[in-house]
C-alpha cells in the first residue's frame, strides 16, 4: 500500500495538475458543438493547432520550469527531495513557482485573442493556480500546507468552473475529479506526510483560488 501510495504521489504531482485540467477540458468529448450559444466558452473546439500550444505552455512554465528549478535545488543540495517533504525547503521553490506562474500568465494575455473560444477558462486557469500558489507561499512560511491537495483543488475546480458554464457535459469526470481527490489526500495521509486539516485546507486553496480565478475573467470580460 505504500508503493501505491507514493505512485499516486508522483502520477498527481501538484506541478502537473493544471495541465491535466486543461487537456481533460480540450479533449473529453463536448456535446457543446451542437449549441452555437455555448460555444464561446468550450474548449474542445479550439483547432488542434492552439490545442498544442495551450498544453506546451502550460507544460513548460507549469511543470517543467519549476521541475528544473527544484531538481537544480537538489543537486545543490537546498531540498534534499523533490517531494521537499521540509516546510523549510519549500519556500524558494514556491517563490520560483509564483515567477513562471506570473510569466505564463502575461505570456497567455498577450498572446491568446481574448475571443479565442474558450480564453476565459484558459485565463482563469492560469490566474487560478497564481493565486493558490502564493496563497501556499505565504502560509509555507508558518505551517505546512499540502500541495498535493491543493494541485487536486485546482483540477476539480477548473473542471467545476467549466462544466458549470456548459449546457450539457460529461457528469462523470467531474465525479472522478473528486473521487481522485480523495484518493490523493489519503494516500498522503496514509503516508503521514500531512495532517487532515493540511490536506482539507490545501484542497480549499486550489478549489477556491481556481473560482476566483475564473469569475475574475468572466466578470470584468
């Protein structure tokens, strides 16, 4: 069970979950296509070519960027894994994230036409995962805050905010965004690597910070 529990640990890296909310949203079949009023907010009818580079910008200012930082850390020896299981070790990668996340952002404002289908949601998720990453950031330097969960409050929020705003939409991966949720947290717990109330409020963070992040774009758009 242990195993288990820390290939979880790895298959839901906080750093990779916003790539999979984008790519669940872009791919998973909508039957939006069918409803020309809903069509500015769906995702899955942006052309494969935007697709591409939507996931390559997320992926590299989301994951790979902040990966490098953190494996670079380590070979200098300032986090002694890159699950920096330390509070202490977290705080300057934390702050890198909070740079490449500002930079993605400004990135995709200046570069995605806001009447591109669906530039609400790609916004708001970029603006989403901001928040909740300096909201981290901030509590890291008093208590530590799960980032596991908090990765797995941005997917289910993302994917709550979306479909939210869709006329008909596939009920079950917004089930097994939860479910999977759970799972995370309590493989976490299993491995006694955070309390509950570190867990619950790491995945309010991202759930919330996700919210904000998208009404922001939707109300003052």
């Amino acid at each position: 069970m242990r195993i288990v529990s820390k290939i979880i640990s790895w298959v839901f890296l906080p750093l990779l979950t916003p790539v999979y909310a984008l790519a669940i949203a872009m791919y998973c079949f909508n039957l939006e296509e069918y409803y020309s009023s809903y069509q500015e907010n769906c995702l899955y009818l942006l052309p494969d070519e935007a697709k591409e580079v939507l996931l390559y910008l997320f992926g590299a200012f989301s994951f790979f960027a902040p990966a490098l930082t953190v494996l670079f850390l380590q070979t200098r020896g300032s986090v002694s894994s890159v699950m920096m299981e330390k509070r202490s070790e977290r705080i300057v990668p934390s702050v890198m994230v909070v740079l490449f996340g500002i930079s993605l952002l400004a990135i995709l404002l200046y570069k995605v036409p806001p009447e591109l289908s669906g530039s609400k949601f790609i916004f708001g998720l970029a603006l989403g995962s901001l928040i909740s990453v300096i909201s981290c950031t901030i509590l890291t330097f008093r208590w530590k805050v799960s980032l596991h969960a908090t990765g797995m409050g941005i997917l289910t929020g993302f994917l709550f905010m979306y479909y939210s705003k869709m006329l008909l939409f596939p009920l079950w991966i917004l089930v097994l965004a939860f479910i999977a949720s759970g799972i995370v947290m309590s493989a976490r717990m299993y491995l006694k690597l955070h309390s509950l109330s570190q867990l619950v409020v790491g995945f309010a963070i991202g759930f919330i910070g996700l919210v904000l992040g998208i009404k922001f774009f939707f109300f003052y758009s």
